[in-house]
C-alpha cells in the first residue's frame, strides 16, 4: 500500500473514531506511520481527504454492484439487484457514508460529487441503454439524467434505513419494495 493510501486509510479510521472536526493531521499520520510532511506531499488539509474517501467508496459501491448484478439476468432483475447491492453497502459501510456527507457537506469540495459519481453513472446509463435498446423501458427519457436519479434514489432510500440505525429486516424488505416498484412505473418497465 502506497503512502496516499495509507493516509486515506488512517484518515478513515480516525474520523470514525474521532469525528472530522476532533481529528488532526497530527492524529491521522501518527496513525498512518508517516512524517507530517509527508502528509502534505498529498493533500492540503484533511478535509481535502473527503473527496478521495468518496471515490472510494463509489469504486467499492460500483464494485460490490457488478459483483452483484448479474449478466445474463432479466432487466428486472438487474434492477432487483442493484437495489440489493445498494442497500448492502448503505448497512455495511453507513459510517464511512456518513462521515463522507459530513465531510464534503462542509468543504468547497461538495463541487467533485459529479466527477466522483461519474463511473456509476455511466454504469447505470449503460444499463438502461440496453433496456431501451431492447424495449423493455420507455424511450422518452434522458437516460444519463435517470441513471443520476435513479442512483440518488436508491442510496437516499438505503440510508433512510440504514444511517437511521433501523435494521428491522422487515423494514428494509418494504423499503426495498416501495423503490422497485416506483422505478419500475418511472421506467415504463413492461413486464
């Protein structure tokens, strides 16, 4: 693991441990194991880690999503399982999330949600390319706009669950249901 790595890492575990506003550079490199110059060498402040922490979320997001979302399954299903794939992220890593919205919430760095968000986008754009593509959605959409929709909605569904600390499964099921069921009427899904 690289130096800037190591930083990021440190930098997780003791805003977790410490919240944003208690954690100094000073505790993230005594826990990184580097020289605070070093520190320096990669970001201007800690807060300037927000956007960094972001993208790698999104990447481990994206990620557990392709890991999740099977090839050779209807679109419907795709759909069923992003939604899964989202909401398993919102329970394991509503920390990081949270730490993330606090983070880039009070930062000029709020302007890189876009550029973070880009390589999700464009999977999701690509998704309902092919089921426009195959008649299965309507075409009468934007369909980089809906895939930034449709990402916002299921994460800010999977929060309400999850960052609220309400892990009745039985909840979660129904929050799941409610958002399929919206996305497949916004989408003109034919079943």
């Amino acid at each position: 693991m690289g130096k800037k790595e190591l930083i990021v890492h440190a930098a997780i575990g003791e805003f977790r441990e410490k919240g944003i506003e208690k954690t100094t550079v000073s505790h993230i490199v005594k826990a990184a194991g580097i020289a605070q110059g070093t520190f320096y060498l990669y970001f201007p402040s800690k807060l300037a880690l927000m956007p960094v922490i972001a993208e790698e979320m999104v990447e481990k997001t994206l990620e557990i999503v392709k890991e999740t979302v099977q090839e050779q399954a209807s679109f419907q299903e795709k759909l069923e399982q992003l939604v899964d794939a989202i909401f398993l992220v919102a329970r394991d890593f509503n920390e990081i999330q949270a730490l993330i919205y606090a983070g880039l919430a009070s930062t000029e760095h709020l302007k890189e949600w876009e550029t973070v968000y880009a390589p999700f986008y464009e999977w999701i754009s690509h998704l309902l390319k092919e089921a426009e593509a195959a008649g299965i959605i309507r075409s009468t959409m934007n369909l980089e706009r809906t895939a930034k929709l449709l990402i916002g909605l299921v994460e800010s569904a999977a929060e309400q669950v999850y960052l609220y600390d309400n892990t009745d499964e039985v909840e979660v099921r129904r929050q799941k249901e409610e958002v399929l069921s919206f996305l497949f009427h916004a989408l003109g899904v034919k079943l």
